[in-house]
C-alpha cells in the first residue's frame, strides 16, 4: 500500500492537511482511541465523551466519503494502549510506504511522534497544521527581538491578515480596534440569558457515554446531561443558535458571573474550534456578518473575534515558541499543592463552590470564572503552576495543551514572569461582587478582610501583593496596589498579613 493517515482527536477536519495530502484510494486511514491518551490526566467524562463520539462520526463520515479507515475504538483490554502501538502494529501488517500526521497540538505527544520513524522502520512526514491564521515560523518571526509579546499588537496583524472587521481602506471597523472597555456589564436577570444549544445523543454518542462510564467512572465530572454537539453539521448549528440567541448581548455581559446561569450569554464554541468541527476563520466571517446585517453590535462581535484570532492564536504562538521550558515555568517560587475542593467543590466560598460545580457538571466554565475565579484563587495562594494547570488541562472539555497551558501558566499564574501577561490577573473580592451576584449569597462577607467572616480573596489578595513586592512593586500597572497598600495604618497591615497566614494554614477547611 502507500501510506498511513494518522488523524488525532483534535483534528477532525475534512480540510486537515494530512487528509489534503493523501489518496483516498491507496492510502489508509488510521484513527485511535487509547488508554495512553485518554488517561494521562484525569480528563472529564464529558469531554472523554464528546472526543471519542466526534472521532467516530468524523470516522464515519471519512468512509462515507470513499476513505478507508482502521478505527480502534477504547477497551481497557486492548494491547495497543499508545498511538504508537497501533501505528507499529498496522505498519508490520500493512508495509506502508510511509507515515503521514498533521502537527498535534501538544509538544508532549509530538516529541513521540517526531522519534517515531526510529522504531517504526518508515518515514513519517508532518505537514503543518494549516487551520490556524497564524504559523508557527511567522508567530516566531513577529517576536524575534520584542522584548515583551502583547496580545493587542498581534491582534493587529491577524485582523490585517484576514481584513475580518477592516475597512476597505485598511482600517478598523468603528475607528477602534479593541472594545474591551464595552464588554463589563454585571448582569442582573435581564435580558434573560438563552438556553444552551442541545444535540440529544445519537446511538453512536450513548455507547460512548456507557463506555465512559463503565471504564472511567473514577475520573471528575458527570457525564449526565450530555447535549454537546459531535458532527460538523450539528457545530455549525450551535454556531448559528450562538449567533440568533446569544451574541447580541455577549459583549455586554462576557465578563460577568451569575448564582444561576452557567452559560450567559457565551459561544461554548471553543470544543468544536479546538477539535476541528468548525474552522475558525468562517465562524468569525459569520459572527462579523451578523455585524454587517445589523443582527448584532459592534463590541459583541469584535470581542468575540478578538477571542478567536487574537488570544486564541497568541497563546498557540507562545505555545510552540517556548516549549518545552515553559511548562516548568514557576518565577513566583509557588510550592502549595492544589486545595482538593478544587475536585470537589466543597468550599463554604460561593463563587469557587458555583464555578467548580459548573465545571464538574458541564465540563465548562467561561473564561472569567478560568481566570478571575479559580484561577485567581490558585494565584493568591501560591499554588504550584503544575497542579493548577492539570487541573484546567482535566476539567475542560475544551482543554488541549497548547491552549490551556499558556493561559494557565502565564496568564493566570504568571508563573513567566509577566511574558504573556504585563501584570498578574490578581483581584479581591471586590472584582467578584462587581461581576456577579456570588457575593450576596456567600458564608462570607465581601466587604471584610479580617474576622472570621471575611471573604479570603480580600486577605490573600493583600498577602500576595506584600509578599510580592519584589517581583510586582517596580511594574507600573501595580504601583497604586502598593501606594494603596502602603498607606494603610501599621495595625490593620499586620491585622490583614495575619488573617491571610491563617487563611494559607487551613486553607482546606475554607
């Protein structure tokens, strides 16, 4: 035969390089559910689920379209436990000419892959991975010599590249390019927030819920309520329910939180982005057009694109660009093990208890929950970047390593030491009761920082910016903390240190 297709569960697109460069007719297919890959961490049942429902019906979506396919589905029994052990297997039966994979999306996996012509006796070619705006070689020739990357400014450029939002005279739609500022309403109950998008499970989809329930009852999460969606057809229905129901307001209300609303007014596009079953480039020419036919405001749409072509397309930069150094990052000198409520959501704090609680149920949590929430938490208390980021790596259904540890490790930890992000996303309690309702409904009180009663983030929030004062008190975007923070009397600074180091001491019982 001629080659070997090797397709991941992050690639199930028909437009995958790989797929581009074969021969339906000569070449086989290979795709693969193994132990190795499904229990290096312990990923969610929702998203073990919705990975290997979209593998097989993208797999069977191949075959109907004239590819031929060897397909392993999962069993703890099988003997090919690694992509590798499969791959070896069919190459001695097969004697392909070659091996060909598009690049993965984790630098673990493809250091593997990249020694894998070694051992199995074959070339293996590695095309680029061609769904993205933005290459690895430009990314890295954009940053040469800057030395700090912003996001804002490589934003810029991938909305030059695509003209998504441009004028015809190279200008940003709106004569701005950003509108964060527009994006951090609180939201009180109106407009009510619409429901979810909903795929009721087929065949395929309850048989993997059983399997994942029969063989990975021990891991977080519920697979309960599964209603994602696994084909490219029922993707570009969430996306057009995303765009009637939820993006006129999105902007508005991206950043806020609710006591009962787990999914606002958010995409929850961001699985089938990451996975292949929409291509980011149309579903942004999409959301803009809704722009252009007066379907959606300005600030909605250019948030979201900002989302998809700017950090998302960043944060893949710094990815490829520093691995794999940067996953053992850790300038703050953090050593504390990551709380178990984080698994539990056992916590008498009530925005921790909601977002953890969102998470174990839908797999999903939006990203100032990620960020100014449990993220937060994870920062203020110096817990390890490790732990923090294979917690966020399990959870997510949306979490592949290339998108999740930049974003952890840099943006929430600052663990780089400010090369992602120019100051350390740290905030009190104060930033959560203006974002939310959390506050009104929590054991403690927003508006306290000592006593028994006080909300934590207020204490640790102090706590981390004095003991930080060597690493942050020389950065500009921090010198009000400290001249706040400084003018505060001897007594209540030590009243405030003290109820933090009580805080870090029990932090289990919190």
């Amino acid at each position: 035969m001629a080659n070997l297709i090797l397709i991941l569960g992050d690639q199930l697109s028909p437009q995958l390089s790989a797929l581009a460069k074969a021969d339906k007719h000569q070449d086989q297919v290979v795709m693969a559910e193994v132990y190795d890959e499904a229990s290096y961490t312990n990923h969610h049942k929702k998203k073990l689920a919705f990975i290997f429902s979209a593998m097989r019906h993208f797999a069977r979506e191949l075959e109907q379209d004239g590819w031929r396919v060897h397909y392993q589905t999962y069993h703890p029994d099988n003997p090919d436990k690694s992509l590798e052990a499969v791959v070896a297997r069919l190459t001695k039966e097969l004697n392909p000419d070659a091996l060909m994979t598009t690049e993965c999306g984790e630098w673990r996996l493809h250091s593997q892959i990249c020694q894998w012509h070694e051992s199995l006796g074959i070339p293996v070619v590695i095309h680029p991975d061609t769904r993205f705006v933005c290459h690895k070689e430009e990314f890295a020739k954009w940053a040469k010599g800057r030395k700090q990357l912003r996001m804002e400014f490589f934003y810029r450029e991938m909305r030059k590249k695509t003209g998504l939002l441009m004028t015809p005279d190279g200008k940003p739609e709106g004569e701005q390019w950003n509108f964060d500022a527009n994006n951090r309403k609180k939201w009180s109950g109106k407009p009510p927030a619409p429901a979810p998008f909903r795929v009721e499970p087929d065949a395929i989809t309850r048989d993997v819920l059983q399997l994942v329930n029969d063989h990975f009852a021990d891991h977080f999460g519920s697979s309960d309520d599964f209603h994602f969606a696994v084909t490219h057809e029922q993707a570009q229905q969430a996306l057009e329910h995303f765009i009637d129901f939820a993006l006129p307001c999105f902007g508005d209300y991206q950043d806020a939180m609710s006591d009962h609303e787990d999914w606002l007014f958010h995409s929850i596009l961001s699985p089938y982005l990451n996975t292949g079953l929409l291509d980011p480039v149309t579903t942004c020419e999409a959301v803009v057009q809704a722009w252009y036919s007066g379907r959606a405001p300005l600030n909605a749409v250019e948030g979201f694109v900002r989302q998809i072509i700017g950090w998302r397309e960043f944060v893949r930069g710094i990815y490829w660009l520093l691995m794999p150094g940067y996953a053992q990052e850790n300038r703050l000198g953090n050593t504390r093990a990551l709380p178990w409520f984080y698994w539990t959501g056992d916590t008498k704090m009530r925005c921790l208890h909601k977002a953890i609680d969102a998470s174990a149920r839908n797999a999903y949590a939006h990203h100032i929950q990620r960020l100014m929430v449990t993220g937060n938490f994870a920062l203020l208390t110096g817990i390890k970047p490790e732990d923090i980021c294979d917690w966020y790596l399990a959870v997510y259904i949306d979490a592949f390593d290339w998108v999740e540890l930049p974003n952890t490790l840099g943006m929430v930890m600052h663990a780089d030491g400010g090369y992602l992000g120019s100051k350390p996303y740290a905030a009190s309690g104060k930033y959560i009761q203006r974002m939310s309702d959390h506050c009104q409904n929590c054991h403690y009180r927003v508006q306290d920082a000592t006593g028994d009663r006080a909300c934590p983030f207020n204490a640790l929030y102090w706590h981390f910016i004095d003991r930080h004062r060597d690493d942050f008190a020389n950065n500009p975007r921090m010198t009000m903390m400290y001249r706040n923070w400084d003018k505060q009397p001897e007594q209540r600074r030590q009243a405030i240190i003290s109820r933090g180091e009580w805080l870090l001491e029990h932090i289990e019982e919190l």
